[in-house]
C-alpha cells in the first residue's frame, strides 16, 4: 500500500496517464471512457470509483479540503495523527477500489 503511494505522488503506477508519459502504452483513456486517468481523475472523479470515494471524501473532510496535495501528502499545519488518518483513508480507498490489483 505504501509503494501504491509512493508511486501516485511521483506519478510512476499503472494509471493510464502515467503509462502513456513513460511511452509504454499509446494511449491514456481511462475505462470509464475520460481522456486522461491520472491521479486527479482516479481520485476525485472517476464515475467507476464513486461509492468508495464518497466515503473517501467524507473522511478527509473531518481534516482538511479535498484536494490532490492534501490526499497524497497531508497537511502540513495539521498534528501527525490527523495526516496519518489523511494518509490511512486514502490507502483505504485505493485499496477499496482493486484499481492496482
């Protein structure tokens, strides 16, 4: 799950939009049809992912705004274990969602 992570922040996974970037796949349409699945569509508005992101949503709400920064790296103005609840939701919903298995 951590490396998932780490290879969303640096952009280097099996999204579509990455592929396509390092050359290894010709095209970056995501499966539910959108022009582009990176880490911004996958996240926060692939119409495939809706029920685990509301949940998603929900959660990082109790902390911080629902952005890309703060879902993949916290906030820095926030106390260790709020980051860590970010940073465990978001594992959560990745996990939720089998998009990397």
């Amino acid at each position: 799950e951590n490396i998932i992570m780490a290879r969303l922040r640096m952009k280097c996974n099996d999204l579509k939009s990455h592929l396509f970037y390092l050359n290894i796949i010709d095209y970056a349409y995501c499966q539910c049809g959108y022009h582009c699945e990176d880490s911004y569509h996958f996240l926060f508005s692939c119409p495939l992912y809706n029920r685990p992101r509301a949940i998603f949503h929900n959660t990082i709400a109790n902390y911080a705004s629902f952005t890309l920064r703060t879902v993949l790296f916290g906030r820095e103005n926030l106390q260790l274990k709020d980051n860590i609840a970010i940073l465990t939701a978001t594992i959560k919903y990745v996990s939720d969602t089998n998009r990397f298995t």
